[in-house]
C-alpha cells in the first residue's frame, strides 16, 4: 500500500487530527495544485484540478492546522462529484 493510499484511507476516515498539510498532500497526489492569491485571500486557499479545472475553496485553520470533520465530508462530496475518488 503506497503513501497515497494510505493517506487517502486516513482521509476517509474522518479522523479528528487530520491536518492542512495531509490534506495539501492529499489533493496534490490527486492532480490538483493550490492556487492562492497573495495577500489579498487570507486564510482562503483553492486547490484547482490541473485537467479539470475544479476548485475545491476551504480556509486554511488557524492557530490550529487541523480540519473540521465537517469540512472533510464537505470535500469528500466534492471529490466524489467530480468523480476523482
């Protein structure tokens, strides 16, 4: 079972501790690439498929990098939509 699957089985989870950085990770194995737009976006980063063109927009967590569970699921109907998992 490679890193990638393994993460992506993590991230189907739902776990409490799943971090900005796992999930930054996780869509990049994915084919997408973070997208943001300086200064002017603040905590808002998108993640745009490079064949595709989707964009899945979250803020990024702070003072904590770990992610709401409610905004996993929220990701997970995305990538599901889009047919990428």
């Amino acid at each position: 079972m490679t890193k990638k699957d393994k993460l992506l089985e993590r991230f189907l989870a739902f776990p409490n501790d799943f971090t900005f950085d796992e999930l930054k990770t996780l869509l990049e194995s994915m084919g997408f690439e973070v997208e943001n737009k300086g200064k002017t976006s603040g905590s808002r980063v998108a993640f745009v498929h490079i064949n595709f063109k989707k964009h899945i927009l979250i803020h990024k967590p702070h003072p904590s990098k770990i992610i709401n569970k409610i905004y996993l699921k929220q990701i997970k109907v995305e990538l599901t939509l889009k047919q990428i998992i």
